[in-house]
C-alpha cells in the first residue's frame, strides 16, 4: 500500500530523472565542456567462496555509474555493517573484504552475500554470493572403542565425528588402509558415523580408524581393535565310559573358543545329588559319601575328567562345563563301573539230620548285577532263581541274596554233597562251595566221640577255683570222665565238681591239685582223651605269671568241610577252607586227625600247626576206609572240629604214578582259583541266533567249556548246556548259539573243565536277539452285527510267547462274492484291536482274516471267519447300547441336562412335601371329626395316638369306629387296634402327650363301644328286603373278587397264632385275625378267604394286621349281596351296640336291656354272637337272629367279609 510518503518519495525520482533527461537535451546546444549522469551498473559480481575458519577472503564487487556509485553489502537480507570491525572492511572498489574469516555460533561469517550500487541516477543490485566459512574440531565426540565380538554375531564399532562444517564426511580404516569396498554387504557406515560389521568373522579381526573429513580438514581416532570371539564350542565331548573298578578313566572333553573357555565339572549322582569339581579346589570337596575326598579326581590342561582307582561309589552322570564372556556350551556322559561279582554271604557248610531240609544262602555283591546260579559236584546241571530240579529249588530270598533248598535229605545220596553258589557279571564271577553233610552219616554208630572243646594249661594261685573244659559229641552221646595222673578222679571230695556238660571243677585250690587232668569222652564206639596240667603257686610269689583257659571266643573259628581232592591206594590229598574268625591271636596252623574204620584206635591226629591248607597223608592201607576232620589253631587254643569229610575208601590197587596225582591237584586249584576265559564281545546275527567271542587266559589245564544259556525272559526251566571242546594253543575262539527264542534276552557265560573237574566260570556277557513276525495268529476274533449293514469286529493279540518282539499293527483282509475275492484289506492299530465294518450287503457272505504284525512282518492269519450278514436284520440290542454309550455319557454330561434333571427332582419333593403336608392336615381334621361324632350319651375319649393293650385283663375292649365322608381316601378310614404282636406304622411312633394317654387310659373293659351310624348313607339298611337269614349284619367280605388273586401271599409267611394276636372276644372271629396277623398286605388275606359278598360295611384291615372299620357308603348296596337287613327309617340314628363275653355276643337295646345269647361259632373252636342294632323291635330282633344262624351255617371260616365294591385294604 502506497503511503504519502512513498508518493512524494517517486515523484522526486521522477522528477530528477526529467530533469536529467532535459539536462542531456540541452547538452546538445551547450558546451562540451558539459557531461551528462549515468545509472549504476555491476561489472563484477560477488561468487561462491569457501574458506577456512581465520583466513582472509574478499567477495568482489565492482560497478561503474555517473556519478560514482556508493556500494553497500547485505548478508542474509541484513546489511553488513563494517563500521569499527577490525575483521571487516569495505574497499574502495566496493568488495568486502574479510581479513579473518569467523565461524561460530555468536560470530559466523558464513551467509549469502550480495552487494548494491546506487547513484542519483538509481541503484543495481549483484547477484548473490554464499560465504562458507569451513571448520573441522579435534576431538571426536565419541571415541571407538575395543569391541570383542561374538563369531557370527554383528559388531557394531561405535564412531561420533568432531564437530565441524560442512558436517564431517566418515570412513572407517583398517589397519591403516581404507577398507575395500564389499561386495557382500557384510559392513556399511551408518549415517552417524558407526561401522557395522554383520556376521563377524575371524578375518574381521585387526586395528580400526575413525576418519573423519570436510573442507576444514581431516581427523583421525585412535586406532581400535577387533578381536573376534568364539562362543564355547566341544573340540571332543565326553563318551559313555564304562569302567572296571580300580582302573583310571578319563573323560575327555576338549573345547574350542575366545578367549578359552574355563571348564569344570559337574557329577550328578544316581540319587540325583550334584557336586561341583572346579580345578582350583578339586581337592577339597568329597565326591561320594564312601570316598573321604576326592583326590583321586582333577582337570587336565585341556579340560578332561581324570578318575584313577575308581570304584562303584564314583558311578553317576559327569557334566563338563565351559563358558567365557560369549556363551557356554556344556557335555554329558555317564560312568559306569563294572565290579567283579563278590561272594559277600557265602553258603556255609551244612549239618542236618536224614529226612530234614538243608538250606543255603549266598549273598552276592557287584556291578553290575550278577547272575546267582547254583550247581553240584560233578554233576552238569545248573539252578538259577525260582528253578527247580529234583529235590533241588533255588529261590531269591532279598536283592542280590539266593536260597537253594535241598528237600527231604538222604543219606545215600547227599552226605558230603557239595554244593556251588556262582555269580557271574561281565566283570567277571565269583565261587563259593560249600559241603552238605547228612547227621546220621556224621556219627554213625561205629564213630568214636569227638571232643570239640579241651581243657588247658593253667597256673593258679592256691585256694582259688579251677576250671577245666571238655565238651565233647557223637552219637551215642559220650560219657565225660576225668582222670589226675592217669587215675580216676574221685568226685567225692566236696572240692571237686564235674557239671552236666564235662567240665571239671575244684574249689579252694591245693597245693596236692597240682598234676595232669585228663579228660576221657567214651562211648560204645571208642573214646577220646584230652590231657592238660594244672599248676598251684602262692599268689605272694612275684616270680610266677598265672594264666587261666582262655575263653573259646578267642579261639579262631572251624575251617571249612576237608575234601578229598585226589587219593591213590596208600594216600590221600585234603583240601580244606579258612574260616574267616581268625580269633583274638594269629593264626598259627592247622592240626588234622584222622579216624580208620575197622581199627579200635579213636581219633589220631596227623599233623599240628600247618600252615598250609592242603595236606597229603601217605602210609595208608589199601583198601581201608577214612574219616578226616581240620582244627585251627592260634596261640589262645584249637577251634573246634570242621565238618567230617567224606568218608574215602582207598582202591586195593592204583595204576597211575603219582606225578599224575600232583597234576590232578594242581589242575584243581588252577580252575577253582583263577580266571581261566573271558567272554569278550556277543553280537546278535538273527532272530534266532547269538554269536560269542571269547579269550582263554590260562589254558593249562582246559580241555574244554561249558556253554550255559540262561534266559531271562521265559519262565520255567530255561537254561540251556552245550560242551565245547577247546583247543588249547588257540587263544580266542567264537562259537554261533542258534534255536534261540526271537526278542528275547540271554546270558551266556562258560564254565572250563578239564577231566572231571569244573572251574570257575567265566564272566558273563547279555544279549538279546532280533525280533521276529508273531508265530501265531491272533485269539477269540468275534464279529457282531452292528445294524444291517455293518459288522463291529473285536480280537485278543496272539499268546504273550507267540509275539517274537512287539505287536505294531494288525492287517485285517475281508473276503466277500462267489469266488471269495479280497475286497478290502485294512491296518489297524495294535492299540486297539477292533474295527468296523461298513456298507456291507445284506444276503453277501463276507469272511475276515487278521494277522499280528512286527516291525518284522505279518504273522500268520487267522481262519476264515464268517461274517453274520445272515441276521442282519436282527439288531443286537446290547450292541447298539454299547456303541452309543459313548454318546450317552456326553449327553448326560451336558450342563442343560444336568440343570433339567435337578429342576425335576426340586419339584418332585416340593410336591412330595406338599402331599405329606395335606395328607397331614386330613388326618388332624379326622381327629377332630372324631370327637365330635362320639355318641353325645356315652363320649368316649379318643386320640390319634390311641393306644390299647389287648391281653387277658382287657377283654371286651374294642376302639371307637371312625366316622369320615365316602370321599376319603381308603388309608383314611382305619382305626387301628394294638396287639402285642404287630409292629405299629411310623406315625404311631410319636410320643402321646399327657392328655392323650389320660385319655386313652378312660376305657373301661367292659363297657360297650359306640359308632354313631348315619341311616342316610346305609343303603343296606335303607331297603326293605327278606331276611334271609339271621346273619350278623356287620359280616363282609374281605376281597373284591378273583382278579386281586396277584397279591396272595407267600406260602412262606406264617400267619401269627390266633391266641397271640387277639385274645379278647371282640367283633370278629379268630379266623379273621389268623388270616391278616402279620404285617403282610390284607388282600393276600381276602385272597384265602374266598370273594363273598355281604352287606357294604367295610372291613378294612391294616397294613399291620389290624382290624379297621370305616363308614359304610351309601354307594355300598350291590346286587348279589347275601343278606336282607329290615331298613331303618330315613330319619332314624341307629347305634350299633356289641358286647362280648366268654360265652358270645349279647344283643343290647337302647335301654341297656341284655338279650339273650346267641351261640356263634367261629371257626376256630370259639363262640361269639354277632353285634345287635339298637332300636330293632323284637320281630326284627328275631330275624336278624335267624339270618344269623343261617349264615352260620353256610359261611367259611375266614366269614368277616367285605362287599366286593367296598372291600378296603390300608
């Protein structure tokens, strides 16, 4: 908008602008000494001009006008004013010149420039010009760092340039050079300046450099490494070792990675307990509860597991361990140490009587677990657990623990029967022997005692009590005497006392008990002696040791059972076991002694204080027999007697020399004593086929092995024997086990031999052979219609024995059509041997067969069966009910179902409870009712609660009639009499408050009962008719008629007594009580009474027995009834008035006048008379007294008849 002020501002330019041009024009007719204005006009343009921060620069600017033009500049559209800069100046030419140039955020230089030139003749106006003032600072705003990254990972080398401008350009250097361009795209320079380095790789490694550079200049960081790390990665992982114990194992577990990783270990027990082993304190911790510490274990150098010695104890799980800053990796394998089978608890030798058992135990220890069998000398077969043989049942009693038990022994065939306990793992096996000796082969009759315990040397001090033992057996049992200096002992010194078991006493010691005692055990087949002396010394002499017996527990304990090893015509070689007591000194030898059968001589001892357990005894007799028995002894005493050996009877000539014998002793302890061949690998060829590789250790003595295969799969007897011969220069040997069972697992191990002898056995190696297809076809295949197109097939898998591995699947073929062609062929899983067969033809003959399956193969099918298409039509009901049992579960399980079903039960006892409720109301209304209808004369108190007692003392006593409407329901219109003998209902259960039982106690027991009768509702009595017969009116027949004969009673419900049930003579008969006494339904009663019909007054008996009457209806009178009453005037209120007496029933009138009785027979040997009606005039009277004697006559014993229509049961 143009402002006065602009006006007169333009029409001065205007006007100098005329007055220049009038100026020129008249420049033409002046002198040339006159010259004419020009406008500015720029000749030289400012440009671009970069320029480092405190240097010079000038931005040029020239222009040329007339008059001179004046130049000023403008920075950014401000002007630039260089009045008092010392940094900036204006040159006459009119260029700016800058002689520091300045960048920073106060002070900049840098901006577009332009300049202007102006005159009185106008202005122009340069083109622009930018000022760049350039700077590059020294220190980076982030430094590189170190980085150690991970291989594969990214690294990421953080670089922040200085500040400067324009901004820094950044690259990155490596190792001094600029890094080459990558085609892979593994690195890039993001825009902040960092390098990233994708999937890191050793190559990767070096020294990096931050370069950053602008206009200003360049600048370097300092240099930085990259050093690729490697996470923890195995070189060699530890293996599955399995060890033997008291070798070194190493596990080895060798890792990769950097920096190196640090490795340690870890053992997790079998009870699942872990334990660090770090190499700075692996001999500090315990590794097993059994092992103080566990020194035995370190670290290598290169991180494997060192065990030496090792034992069971250091089984378990081994963990290596190895991490560094990237990662950790770790390894796991187990330890397994096999230890040779131990013999822990070994058999013992065994004394038993003829006819007893013998029992031995063997406790085995090792890794892992051994095979316990069992054998017998000279003999082949072998017992394992739970096999029996004979008399002979081995049996495990506890883990690891054996029972052979020897049945019924016998002499003959058992005494000095040894018997083998063995145990055999793949670490190798264990013997223990031990010998059976039967009593009565032990001391025969013709044996010489034997003493087991004998006195010793003792020195005493005088007037002390000197002991001295002797024990001695056999059969008979010996007799022990003593004698002093081969003199009988007088046992009449009151010093001297000889106990029940031998041993010898004397008190207050002498100086004449000084001598040899001797101890002589003697039988019918010879005696023993046993001598030892006793010293007296005074107890003041300090120059004498005394010593008593020593006690038999520190005496070393029986050897084992002598065996006769070998024996020619004139010697004998024994071999006997050391037992493990020692005692309380050491060992210093064995004595032998030997009996000779035929020779008076007792026992003769052979050789003391051999310190070997084997003894050869030569000079013998040909022919001759020998028992011999071994004592140990220690410096304390001998121990008592080992077991008798067997008896050995030497031939009367021998042709083999002697070295033999020495060969034959040798081979024995060779075999018994060592490892003779080891097992060394089993491999499986086929389904019924083992291959075993072994090694012969010592093939001295070996003429070949035992094969024994042991199964642990079958039950039974399963073991297996084969002789191999044995060629003893070769040192390995293979052999192929075949008729092997499929997929069952097998122990073999081998028993060397040489002659007749048996060694050790070998260890033991499993191995189970290869599946198979099953042998047999499945079982029980059962086809069952299903509806009348398909067929629910179900089956049992093949016997157990039969499968040769595992059932995988079973293949069902169906056959159908004239020429029985396959139709369908169908797999099914072994998890559930069923199917359902569908679309299926009706009148089409199908036959299924299904056969079991392995992984191997099918086996073989099973026989055609036929399918029920014939009955198709003919759904099996229980089938359907078992296919949709599944459907009926789910619907029942619905939540609406369930919610339905409970609303339905709700409101089924809401009505319960108001049908309980009602029918409560109805009974209190009758009750009320009653009172009222009571004869106002002679009101007799009544209660619902009512109770009376009916016994001798209350004859006559009958209860009040109900009175209700005909509408009542038949439960309602009862009146229950009490007998002693029917159970009451559960309402007559509640307690009678004190008004009701005063009430109740009012009756009298010979007043008559009242029921006020409405005439408007008797119809009987209504209609006039001809009596025919002087019946009593209150007759009625109890059933209805011959349909209700359903609910007869049982045969086997006794009626009560009569005289039980109702003894006073009241309305009714006997009969009728006989007849309903119990607490069965009354009908059964009405049903053996027969349908009679009478007039329709209702008797209605009780569930319980009772007798009920209840209003007669005026709907009751039906033709066909048998009795005419006279009628009674619809205005007239008749009572029925009974009375009972031992004799019958009086008639009463309403004045009380007693008629005459009239004799009514019951039926049961006892006379009633009808009730009267009160208000009959005498010809009624006489009438009604015919009618009853003519109903008299023709009635049936139960006659309390109800009327067919009205005959009520409660």
């Amino acid at each position: 908008m143009r402002t006065p002020g602009n006006r007169r501002r333009s029409d001065d330019r205007s006007f100098a602008a005329m007055a220049a041009v009038a100026f020129c024009a008249l420049a033409v007719f002046v002198p040339a000494e006159v010259h004419c204005g020009r406008a500015p006009r720029i000749v030289e343009h400012p440009t671009d001009i970069t320029v480092g921060t405190h240097e010079p620069v000038t931005l040029n600017c020239k222009s040329e006008g007339q008059p001179q033009p004046d130049v000023r500049w403008m920075r950014d559209g401000r002007p630039v004013d260089v009045t008092g800069s010392i940094r900036k100046a204006l040159l006459p030419d009119g260029s700016l010149l800058f002689l520091e140039a300045s960048q920073g955020k106060r002070d900049s230089d840098s901006g577009t420039y332009w300049c202007i030139a102006n005159n009185s003749f106008g202005e122009a106006v340069s083109r622009k010009a930018n000022l760049i003032v350039t700077y590059l600072k020294q220190d980076f705003r982030v430094q590189p760092k170190d980085v150690t990254p991970a291989s594969g990972d990214t690294a990421v080398l953080e670089c922040d340039p200085p500040k400067g401008h324009p901004e820094p350009f950044v690259v990155w250097h490596k190792n001094g050079q600029p890094m080459p361009a990558d085609e892979k795209k593994r690195w890039y320079i993001q825009d902040t300046g960092n390098l990233i380095i994708r999937d890191v790789k050793s190559e990767d490694d070096g020294s990096y450099t931050c370069v950053a550079n602008n206009l200003a200049g360049v600048r370097r960081s300092k240099p930085i490494l990259l050093v690729t790390q490697i996470r923890p990665y195995m070189i060699q992982a530890p293996k599955d070792t399995v060890a033997m114990a008291g070798s070194s194992v190493q596990l080895q577990c060798k890792i990769g990675g950097t920096p190196q990783p640090e490795v340690f270990w870890k053992k997790i027990s079998n009870t699942g307990v872990a334990q660090h082993i770090r190499p700075d304190h692996y001999r500090n911790e315990k590794l097993s509860e059994d092992r103080d510490t566990f020194e035995h274990v370190y670290i290598t150098q290169d991180g494997s597991l060192r065990l030496d010695n090792v034992s069971p104890e250091d089984e378990g799980k081994y963990v290596c361990h190895a991490e560094n800053h990237q990662g950790k990796v770790n390894a796991a394998s187990s330890l397994t140490v096999h230890s040779v089978p131990l013999i822990a608890q070994r058999p013992a030798d065994t004394h038993v009587s003829a006819g007893s058992n013998a029992i031995f135990e063997c406790g085995v220890r090792g890794n892992p677990k051994p095979t316990i069998f069992w054998s017998l000398q000279n003999n082949d077969t072998v017992l394992f657990p739970k096999e029996s043989w004979n008399e002979f049942h081995a049996e495990d009693t506890k883990d690891s623990v054996s029972t052979l038990i020897i049945y019924n022994v016998k002499r003959e065939q058992h005494d000095q029967l040894v018997v083998m306990c063995s145990a055999t793992n793949e670490a190798g096996s264990d013997e223990w022997r031990a010998t059976l000796t039967v009593a009565a082969a032990a001391y025969e009759d013709t044996l010489p005692p034997i003493i087991e315990y004998g006195p010793a040397n003792q020195t005493l001090p005088y007037s002390s009590i000197g002991n001295l033992v002797c024990k001695a057996i056999g059969n008979p049992q010996p007799v022990i005497t003593w004698y002093k200096d081969d003199s009988p002992l007088s046992t009449e010194i009151a010093r001297i006392n000889i106990t029940d078991t031998g041993t010898l006493q004397i008190s207050n010691l002498q100086k004449s008990d000084n001598g040899v005692y001797t101890c002589v055990a003697s039988s019918v087949n010879g005696k023993a002696t046993w001598s030892a002396e006793l010293k007296m010394e005074s107890p003041k002499n300090p120059n004498v040791g005394f010593f008593r017996s020593p006690d038999p527990s520190t005496f070393p304990g029986a050897p084992s059972t002598p065996v006769v090893v070998n024996y020619t015509d004139t010697s004998v070689v024994l071999s006997w076991g050391r037992n493990g007591k020692v005692g309380s000194s050491p060992l210093l030898g064995y004595q032998v002694e030997m009996f000779t059968y035929g020779e008076n001589v007792g026992w003769a001892t052979l050789v003391r204080r051999l310190h070997s357990t084997h003894f050869t005894q030569a000079f013998l007799r040909p022919g001759r027999s020998y028992l011999f028995l071994v004592r140990a002894e220690n410096s304390h005493g001998l121990s008592p007697p080992s077991h008798l050996s067997g008896r050995v009877t030497l031939p009367t000539e021998y042709h083999q020399n002697v070295p033999y014998s020495h060969d034959m002793s040798i081979a024995k302890s060779t075999l018994f004593g060592g490892h003779i061949v080891d097992l060394i690998d089993i491999k499986t060829v086929s389904s019924t086929s083992i291959k075993l590789f072994w090694e012969i250790l010592n093939g001295e003595f070996l003429e070949g092995f035992y094969l024994y295969c042991h199964s642990k799969n079958l039950t039974g007897r399963n073991s297996t024997l084969m002789k191999l011969l044995s060629n003893a220069t070769e040192l390995s040997g293979a052999y192929v086990v075949n008729s092997l069972q499929p997929s069952v697992s097998y122990v073999f191990f081998l028993v060397p031999f040489y002659k007749h002898i048996k060694g050790r056995p070998s260890n033991s190696r499993t191995a189970k052979t290869h599946e198979d297809c099953p042998s047999e076809a499945p079982q029980h295949v059962e086809p069952i219609a299903y509806n009348s197109s398909s067929v629910y097939l179900k089956w049992n898998p093949p016997p157990e024995d039969s499968h040769n591995g595992v059932i995988t699947s079973y293949q069902v073929v169906i056959q159908g059509g004239v020429g029985w062609d396959v139709l369908s062929n169908v797999t099914v899983s072994a998890s559930t041997p069923t199917l359902l067969l569908t679309n299926l033809t009706s009148g089409v003959r199908y036959k299924v067969m299904i056969a079991a399956a392995t992984k191997i193969g099918f086996g073989p099918y099973t026989d055609p069966i036929l399918l029920p298409t014939e009955s198709m039509n003919q759904i099996n009901k229980f089938n359907d009910a078992v296919i949709d049992h599944e459907e009926i579960k789910e619907f029942v399980a619905e939540p609406w179902f369930i919610l339905l079903m409970a609303g339905v039960i709700t409101l089924m006892i809401v009505l319960l409870a108001a049908i309980l409720f009602v029918r409560y109301r109805q009974l209190g209304a009758k009750k009320s009712h009653l009172g009222d209808s009571l004869n106002a004369a002679n009101k007799l108190s009544y209660s619902s609660g009512f109770k009376t007692t009916l016994d001798a003392s209350h004859r006559g006593q009958v209860a009040s009639f109900l009175q209700s409407d005909h509408s009542v329901s038949n439960s309602q219109r009862c009146l229950f009499i009490d007998a002693n003998s029917c159970h009451k209902p559960n309402w007559m259960h509640h307690d009678i408050d004190s008004s009701e039982k005063d009430s109740s106690q009012q009756l009298l027991p010979e007043i008559a009962d009242y029921a006020e009768v409405n005439p408007n509702t008797m119809s009987t009595f209504l209609k006039e008719r001809e009596l025919s017969s002087p019946a009593p009116y209150a007759t009625t027949t109890l059933v209805s008629n011959s349909s209700s004969r359903n609910m007869r009673r049982n045969s086997e419900d006794t009626a009560y007594a009569s005289a039980n049930i109702y003894r006073a003579q009241n309305v009714y008969s006997e009969s009728g009580y006989s007849c309903c006494s119990s607490n069965n339904d009354c009908q059964s009663c009405m049903d053996d009474c027969g349908s009679m019909h009478g007039v329709p007054v209702s008797v209605v008996l009780s569930g319980c027995g009772r007798k009920t009457f209840s209003e007669v209806s005026h709907h009751s009178n039906k033709s066909g009834s048998r009795f005419n009453y006279p009628p009674y005037s619809s205005r007239q209120r008749a009572l029925v008035r009974t009375t009972c007496s031992s004799n019958g029933y009086h008639y009463v009138d309403p004045t009380g006048v007693t008629g005459g009785p009239v004799s009514y027979n019951s039926g049961y040997g006892r006379e009633c008379s009808p009730p009267d009606v009160v208000g009959l005039n005498v010809q009624q009277q006489q009438q009604q007294q015919q009618h009853h004697q003519q109903q008299h006559q023709q009635r049936s014993p139960c006659y309390a008849e109800a009327d067919s229509g009205k005959g009520q049961i409660s």
